[in-house]
C-alpha cells in the first residue's frame, strides 16, 4: 500500500508538525480513483471507522458498531470515489491509514461550487495530536485545488464537536431539529456548518 498512497499516486501531501516524538509523522493524501477499492485500504478504513465509532465518534452510526453495516456504507463511498464522482482524502503513518473524509459532490449542475465533507475522522488513538489539523487543512488545499467555494458539513448536536471546526473558520448556518434518532425516544439535532474557501 505504500507504493499505491504515497507520493507517486498522491495529489497533495504534507508532513505533519507532531509533538509525539518517536512515531512518523501522518501525511495528508489524496486517494487516487483508480485505488480506491484496493482491499488494504479498505481494511484500514473499516477498522477505524468501527474503532472511532466504538470510542465514542459520531460518524453515522452509534456504538458498538455493526460491522456489516459500516462495511455497506464503505463500500458504497468507496465506489464513488472509484467512480471519480467523490474524493477521498486520508492520513497514513507507518503505511497505514490514520485518517480520512469524503467530499462529496452533491450532484446537482447548480452546486458545482461546494461539496459536503462526509465521515471526517482520525483513529482514536492519535486523537489530539494535531492529525485532525492536518486532515482538515489537507482537505481545504484540495477543495481550493477542485476550484470550489464552499464545504459543508453536519455535525451531531450535543458531541461538541462543531468546536474543533469552528476553530478553522466554519461557521453554524443551521439546526435540523431531530434529525438524528440514535434510538426510540433518543433524537439529536444535527448542526449545518459552512467553510468559505
Ligand atoms: C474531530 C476529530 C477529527 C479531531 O481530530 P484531532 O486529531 O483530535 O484534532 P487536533 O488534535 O488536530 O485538534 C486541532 C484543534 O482542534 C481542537 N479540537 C479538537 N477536537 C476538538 C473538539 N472536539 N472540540 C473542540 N476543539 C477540538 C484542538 O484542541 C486543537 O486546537 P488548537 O489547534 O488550538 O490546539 C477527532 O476527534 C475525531 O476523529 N473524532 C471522532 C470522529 C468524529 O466525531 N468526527 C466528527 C464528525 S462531524
């Protein structure tokens, strides 16, 4: 996997500023289409997804994660990106992946201009390090790249989340109230943020 996500077949790419001496630093990459069904990395991005969802994460489903579940919703980002209709940025350290988000293009002739970031996530395990940094900055380079004007994403109220984006300029457009029903009587409001490139 290496070969296949480091710089040859990558885009964009930074090294990280890590306090955490010891480890390699994570590098922001752009997926290419062509290898985004390669089975190491979905492996990776299954397993993180599942493992940020069971830590606590609020990334479209609820812990302890259905595995099958999160694998259909994979696969099906996954082929949009194969597809070339999305993009997949992620980290990798050690030749693995740490991190990763989905733009996602809605699909419409009249929103050409914004995309919605999808899934933005890093592993548990490097949380609070600067690697959300580097993903979200990673993501702006290659938003700015795509020419686009605007990134929207949702967050789930109650996680304090919107924080962490507010931090690099998103701002709070909206609520939909109970939009998300994390089980019978327990409904969250989800949170519309906006980025202006
Ligand atoms: C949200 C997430 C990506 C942030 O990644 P991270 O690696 O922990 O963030 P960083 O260490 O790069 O933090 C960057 C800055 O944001 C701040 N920050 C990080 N998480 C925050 C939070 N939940 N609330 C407020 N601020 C936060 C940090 O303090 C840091 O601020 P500083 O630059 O002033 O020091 C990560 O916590 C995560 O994967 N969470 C689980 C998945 C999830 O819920 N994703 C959101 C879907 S909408």
């Amino acid at each position: 996997m290496t070969s296949v996500l480091g710089s040859p077949g990558c885009k964009h790419w930074r090294r990280a500023r890590s306090a955490h001496v010891g480890r390699p630093q994570p590098v922001y990459a752009v997926v290419e289409a062509s290898d985004a069904r390669r089975p190491e990395l979905r492996r990776q991005l299954l397993e993180m997804w599942v493992d940020v969802t069971n830590s606590g994460g609020a990334v479209g489903f609820t812990a302890p994660a259905d595995v099958s579940a999160v694998a259909s919703t994979l696969d099906a980002a996954l082929d949009r990106v194969a597809a070339g209709t999305d993009l997949l940025g992620i980290l990798r350290q050690n030749g693995s992946a740490v991190g990763m988000a989905f733009l996602v293009d809605g699909g419409s002739a009249l929103r050409r201009h914004w995309r919605t970031i999808l899934r933005l996530m890093v592993r548990p395990e490097i949380q609070g390090r600067g690697a959300g940094r580097l993903l979200i900055e990673g993501l702006h380079r290659t938003a700015a790249g795509l020419g686009l004007e605007q990134l929207m994403l949702t967050t789930r109220d109650g996680t304090g989340v919107e924080a962490f984006y507010e931090r690099f300029g998103y701002i709070i457009v909206g609520r939909h109230p109970r939009a998300i029903r994390l089980a019978p009587g327990d409904d969250r409001d989800e949170l519309i943020l906006i980025f202006r490139l």
